[in-house]
C-alpha cells in the first residue's frame, strides 16, 4: 500500500507506523515536473511523463449485450433418496464439511485482538462451531483502550449462483455479508462493504457480466446504505487445455465491516443451553437454485427470486433492537 504525508509530517507518520508495529519506508516525493523519476545511487534510472503513464495507452471500446437469464416460473423436483440420505450427502459435501482440520493450521489472531474466532465452542465438551463473523476488540490500542466497541469482519461468495444469474448472486452475497455481521451483533447503520471481482477471460460475455455486476452492487447497496469503501480486483483468471479455454465463475466476494457499539452485544452461533427455543425470524423460502442439494444430486433448477432488500432490512433492524433477548444467531 502507498499512502501521501505532508512533508513535514512524513518522519512523525513513520514513527506512528512503528509503533503499530507496521513497517513503512520513504520512497520519494510529489515533484512539479510532471514526470515519474526513478533513481539509483543517485543515478536516474527511469523518467516517464506523466501524461504517458495514465493516456499513453489506448482505451478500448466494446459494445456489449446482456441477456438476463433470470427464471421466473419455480422448478419442482423429485429425489428418491430418503431425508436421512440427503442430510447425510450434504453434511459431507467440502463445502458444508468440518474445516477444523484446516483452520487449526493457520494463525487467525491478529495482535491477540480476536475474541469472536473462526471456530468457538464449549471448551468441556470439546465441540466447536463455525462463526457467521469474526470480531476484534482492540483493547490493547493507543487512544481506545477504554472502549466498549469492536470491528466485526465478514465475507459472502457464492460462485454457483453467478452460472445462473449475475444479479441475484451479486444481491445474494452482499446480503451474506451483511446478513453474517448482524449475526455477531453489528449494527446496520454501521455496516462498510469492500468488493473484490473474481472473473475470468474479459471477452465480451464476461466483460458484460461484470458491468451488471457493478451496476447491481451499487444499487443493493444505496438501499441497504452500506457503503463501498474499498476494493479490488482480480480480473483475466483463465487457462488453456491443449487450445480450449477455461475461464473461472463470474464471482464477486464481499468483504463487511461492522461496529459493535458494547462488546457485551457480540453473539455467537453454537446452542448454550438445553431447553432453549429456536426461532426461524422471516419467511422460510423453498429455493434450491445455486444451493448445495442441487449441486449435490445435480439438479438442473434456475428459479432464483430476487433479494427482497426491504425485508432483510426489516428483519436486520428487528435482530439489532432485541440482542438482550438473543443468545445465540446464525
């Protein structure tokens, strides 16, 4: 990352950084000159106009079309395996399976600071379960220590919506991340989104596929008033067997970032007690499109409603109002 200080405050930001912990180097300076100026040993090594470095190269028109391939008549299907059969194939599929083995691999503290981690359970029992978010609390920062807020960060992907609609995976995933921060105990009217653009070959198709991407973000967000605050993306992901092309999912992956007002509101997934009621809040929609029993039992479905934004609000805000009555969320 590259960042600008004014000059007479550019030594007094790199002893803010070490402190943190963070490394960080002067590299150069904003001249007048209008050139990018490289040196080495004091030998000038590169000297570019500027005008060349962001004109220089021709832009490229396309003309492109996108035929929605949204379905709006539900499938009905049939599976001949019994409910315990099903449960079973699901519950082993990799993308539903246990990834302690994998998690427990990785270092996921950052600086000690995590309080809601990956896996959280009884420490008795032995048994852990998967959190809908993660959670900082930066107890030990200069300035905030006294603090009661923490940063909450999730994620929503899924690249098997985007093989039947572009629009409702990129609604769906936005959703996930929001949908995952409130679970924790964030608060909607504090809620930061980042995107990052997985996509493959930018022909014509994808090319497409990716300004309705960006165009329905920017929509789902205005009405979720979550704002983008960043992102990236990582476009050209292709391969070649023999002379055929293989292009990844069209996929878009939200990060969220959320702030919990008292760390006394974070929740987490896993039952605490018995006897404790579990309450499905909305209403409860039968679609399989893009889901894991459908790729399991490959099941060609592709009615995907739209995502009812109002109503995820709705129910967002209701989830935030009531937290003291909530012990657990997922």
């Amino acid at each position: 990352m590259v960042v600008i200080a004014d000059k007479d405050k550019a030594e007094k930001f790199v002893q803010l950084c070490q402190k943190e912990d963070v490394e960080a180097t002067i590299i150069g300076e904003v001249t007048n000159t209008k050139k990018l100026e490289v040196f080495y040993n004091n030998v000038n090594v590169c000297e570019l106009d500027m005008d060349f470095l962001h004109e220089g190269l021709p832009k490229r028109k396309f003309s492109l079309v996108y035929i929605s391939s949204v379905n709006k008549k539900k499938n009905y299907i049939k599976v001949k395996d019994s409910i315990e059969e099903v449960f079973y194939k699901i519950i082993s599929a990799p993308n539903v399976a246990s990834k302690e083995w994998v998690i427990r691999q990785y270092d996921h503290e950052v600086q000690g600071n995590t309080v809601v981690k990956p896996l959280i359970g009884d420490i008795n029992t032995g048994m852990y379960s998967p959190q809908d978010a993660c959670v900082l609390y930066p107890f030990n920062t200069e300035g905030i220590k006294n603090t009661k807020k923490a940063v909450a960060i999730s994620c929503g992907i899924k690249p098997s919506l985007s093989k039947i609609s572009i629009e409702r995976m990129t609604e769906y995933v936005i959703d996930e991340a929001i949908r995952n921060l409130i679970c924790v105990g964030a608060k909607l009217d504090k809620i930061f989104l980042l995107d990052n653009f997985c996509w493959g070959e930018l022909n014509k198709k994808n090319l497409a596929e990716l300004f309705v991407c960006c165009e329905t973000a920017k929509n789902v967000a205005i009405k979720f008033g979550t704002p983008f605050i960043s992102g990236k993306d990582s476009l050209n992901n292709y391969y070649l067997i023999g002379k055929k092309t293989v292009s990844i999912p069209s996929t878009l992956l939200i990060s969220g970032i959320g702030i919990i007002n008292d760390i006394s509101d974070i929740k987490t997934s896993y039952f605490k007690t018995p006897d404790n009621f579990i309450f499905l809040i909305g209403k409860l929609n039968y679609i399989i499109a893009g889901s894991i029993f459908s790729e399991c039992y490959n099941l060609n479905v592709d009615y995907i409603p739209p995502l009812n934004v109002n109503l995820a609000k709705k129910i967002y805000s209701f989830i935030n109002e009531n937290l003291k009555y909530i012990l657990a969320a997922h």
